[in-house]
C-alpha cells in the first residue's frame, strides 16, 4: 500500500511548502503576541470609551469563524480599495483573531501581579508606561508562558485554513499531489506527521523558555 | 521642648485641610486638619481601621480625598495654578508634587523580579534620570547604610521579613524626599525583626532634616522618636508631644486605646 519510493519523491515539494506555514505561523504569532498585549493594556485604562470600543470589537472577533474573516478580508476588502496578498490577508486575519485569544491569557497573567506591584512603583513616581515595561510585564508574562505556547501550536494547525484564500501552504500541497496522482495515502499521512513533529518540538520550546524565565 | 520647637517652625510641608474620605457608604476621615512641619517628626497611633494608612496613601495620590485639600510644599496636590486659575492637576503635576514624598509599605512592596541592587537603582534611573554609574553608587551607599551592602546581587525571596523592609526603605530614601511616611513598617514582621527595622527608622530620624510621618502600633518606639503624637479614630481625637499624650492624655478615648498597650 505505501509506497516510499513516491513518499521520498513528494517530500521535497512538501517541504518547501512547509516554509510558507512556517513563516505564516511565526509572523501571525508575532502579530497575535503583539497586538493582544496592547489590547489586554488598553482595556485596564481609565478611558471609558476606548475600553468599551475595544472590548466591543474583540467580542466581534472572537465569536466569528475565522473562515469568514479570511473571506472577508481577502475577497470584500479589496471592494473597498484595500488589496492584499494572500499570505498578508491570511497573516493579518489569522493573527488579529488570536491576538483577542491572547489577550485574555495576557489579562489573567497582569492581574496575578499584586496591586502592591503598582502602588510601589506609582509612588515611586515611575511613568505609566515605565510601569508596564519594568514592573509589570516581566511579572506578568513568565507565569502564561505555557499557555501562550499552546496557542501558538493551536495557531500552526490553524494555517491550513490559508488555503481558503489560495494561499498554497503545506497541507493544499498534498490535496493537490494527491489530486494529480490519484495518490492522497503518502501525502496527507505526511502532513499529519509533519504537523505532529512540529507540534511537539514547538511544546519542547515552550517549556525550555518557561523553564528559563522562571 | 525644644526640639519640638526647632521643628515647627516655617510655613508647613504638608498640610491637609478639611479633609474627608468615603469609600462607597463608609466615611473613613472626616474634618481631617493636619500641618507637618519640615523636619517634623509625626507618629500617628489609633485603631485598626481608623484610617491611618489612608490619610499616608492620600500624600501620596494613592487615594483621592473626597472632599478638602492637601498641599505639599506650598503646592495643590490634586490642582495646578495656571494664571491665577485653579485646574485639576494632570499626570505632570502630580508627579512633580508626588516626587517630594516616599511611602514604606507595611508590605514591602519590594519587586521580586529584580535584584535588591536592582530595586533601589530602577527609580533613581527612569524616574530621575541619573546614570546608571550614578545610581548604582547612591543605590549601594543607601543599602550600606540600612545595612544591606552585602546582599547587593540577592532577590528579595532570599532575604528575611526585616531585611526587605530594609530594602523597602532604601529604596524610598535614595529618591531623596522630604517628606518619609512609614505605614506601620513592622507589623508584618517576626518579632525578632522588628528591631533592626526600628533602628534603621530611628537612624534616619537622628539626623535630623527629615520630615517624617510613623504610623505605627509600636508605643515605646513613637515616644522615643516623635516630636508630636496624633492619635486619630476617623477623625483627630488629640495631639501633643510623646509626653503629653502617653502619660496625660486628655481624651478617654486616647487612654482606652492606650491602656491595651500598658497592659501588654
Ligand atoms: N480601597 C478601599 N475600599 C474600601 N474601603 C477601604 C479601602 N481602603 C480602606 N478602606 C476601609 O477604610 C477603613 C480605614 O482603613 P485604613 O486602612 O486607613 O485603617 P488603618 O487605620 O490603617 O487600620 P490598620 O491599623 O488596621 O492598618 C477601613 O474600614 C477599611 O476597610
Ligand atoms: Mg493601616
């Protein structure tokens, strides 16, 4: 039934669409790690309006399928004039709707830091954003390593979606390999393996690096 | 007597005014008025819950007074003056006036993430500006000073109760305020630990120029040090000197409260 000789002939093709996953993943990521800790800050403001409007919109986000933002931001923005790439929609979407995910795990993370944390270095006269910088952050953030992990892994198996917006990343590859070879045996088990071995070595990493902060 | 009359001289460093506090039903301060004298030395005993620890956070902007003012140095804390015209402070200001004052928690506060080192040069560098050279060496002369000189590189899980607060006053100090509130700095502490604190309080208040506020449940040490003791229940019950209010307090409430100490 499984024939290596064509399992070894589709691995570098596979591969190389491995790379469009991978950087996918890391720059969605990036954006989600960004953008949520700007959101869980935001929303502990004193600025009333700004904290409903931005709580409004991440409620939005988060309870609609992210198929359907892909969509959206890939085939309706472009009637508004905005055009993007298939890799810059996907990234942008991908990436806005786990940054609402993490938010969340970054607010739990600030508020396990003591109040006394912030009135010791309030009346030490330090500057709000100097605050967030020294005092809070670097506590708040060691204790969520883990969870933040599993969404990035949660996030890698959520590319596949890109195929959605023509964007040919590692899993289309196969579909595609199989449909031109009436073979899908070899190419999805790979993917599956693929994403496994990934998947494990990015847990790996998430415990090495919550390891070292804490 | 004549050292209480060497401090009370000048226009006051701090002064509330009519001042009243209420968290949600409950007044906690009422008809609060307080003048410190630069260089004063002030302990301030009362009740658990009287509201000590909030007149100390309402210098610091830690709280906001309901009603009435405070001033710090001749200035509005929660109001600047903008030609004559009286505004609600901004960020700016509060900070400008908040830079005058330092705050010992009961709790220490220290930041656990950092190095004792760490914790007392962070202000010095973002909050004044110096250099870190600069800071490094103001932050380890102040922990020589409180004692701490060799545990530079430790976190603060490593060190007792009593050598925190210790740090926790380092830190204050090396900001150079003029005004010091010590918010019952040794309660949290094991018996044993109190000592090294208070001597470290008294140290500081030997020398003199420091405008200091104690709240505090230790008795013996408040006589020592104070030029003026206020006891307060919610609002000022009595004040006078060390002598005046321990051996002849003039309020029954004054001496109901101080008779649970006698005993003990
Ligand atoms: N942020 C707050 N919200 C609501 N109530 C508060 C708050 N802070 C203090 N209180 C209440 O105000 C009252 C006075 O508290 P405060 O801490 O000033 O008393 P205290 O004299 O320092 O007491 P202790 O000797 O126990 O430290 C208490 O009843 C307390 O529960
Ligand atoms: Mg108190």
């Amino acid at each position: 039934m499984w024939d290596w000789s064509f399992t070894i002939a589709i691995l570098p093709e596979l591969l190389k669409a491995l790379k469009i996953t991978l950087s996918a993943t890391v720059v969605a990521y990036f954006l989600a790690c960004v953008l949520g800790l700007l959101i869980a800050m935001v929303k502990r403001t004193t600025w009333k309006l700004v904290v409903y409007a931005v709580s409004g919109v991440v409620e939005f986000i988060r309870s609609t399928p992210i198929l359907a933002q892909l969509y959206f931001v890939f085939y309706v923005f472009p009637k508004f004039g905005l055009t993007l790439t298939p890799f810059v929609a996907g990234v942008l979407t991908i990436g806005v709707h786990y940054s609402t995910y993490l938010s969340e795990v970054y607010r739990a993370g600030i508020d396990a830091v003591p109040v006394g944390q912030w009135e010791a270095a309030s009346v030490l006269n330090f500057s709000r954003a100097r605050i967030w910088l020294t005092i809070i952050i670097p506590q708040a953030i060691p204790p969520i390593v883990p969870v933040l992990g599993n969404y990035l892994i949660a996030l890698l198996k959520e590319t596949p979606l890109l195929s959605a917006i023509t964007l040919v990343e590692v899993l289309e590859t196969a579909k595609i390999i199989g449909d031109n070879s009436f073979r899908y045996l070899e190419p999805i088990t790979l993917v599956g393996l693929i994403f496994l071995v990934l998947s494990y070595l990015l847990s790996l990493l998430v415990q090495q690096i919550h390891a070292k902060l804490s | 007597m004549e050292k209480q009359n060497d401090a009370v001289k000048g226009r006051p460093i701090v002064r509330y005014h009519k001042i009243a506090k209420v968290f949600g039903d409950q007044q906690v301060l009422t008809d609060i008025d307080l003048d410190i004298f630069p260089g004063e030395k002030v302990a301030l005993i009362g009740p658990s819950g009287s509201g000590k620890t909030t007149l100390g956070r309402l210098l610091v902007t830690l709280e906001r007074p309901t009603s009435g003012t405070i001033e710090v140095n001749g200035e509005l804390l929660w109001h600047k003056s903008v030609n004559g015209q009286l505004l609600p402070a901004d960020e700016k200001h509060l900070r400008r006036v908040r830079g005058q004052i330092g705050l010992v928690f009961q709790q220490f506060n220290l930041f656990p993430h950092m190095s004792i080192l760490q914790n007392v040069m962070e202000a010095p560098v973002h909050v004044l500006g110096m250099s870190k050279g600069e800071a490094k060496e103001q932050a380890t002369a102040m922990l020589n000073k409180v004692g701490l000189g060799h545990k530079l590189e430790s976190y603060p899980r490593q060190l007792s109760g009593g050598q925190q607060q210790r740090v926790a006053i380092a830190r204050a100090l090396v900001m150079r305020p003029k005004v010091m509130v010590f918010d019952e700095v040794t309660s949290a502490l094991d018996p044993e630990m109190v000592g090294e604190v208070l001597a470290v309080l008294k140290e500081i208040a030997a020398e003199g120029n420091m405008t200091m506020l104690l709240i505090t449940h230790e008795m013996a040490f408040a006589r020592e040090v104070a030029d003026r003791v206020i006891f307060m229940d919610g609002k000022i019950v009595e004040q006078g000197s060390p002598n005046d209010i321990f051996v002849n307090p003039q309020n029954p409430r004054t001496n109901a409260f101080l008779s649970r100490f006698r005993q003990a």
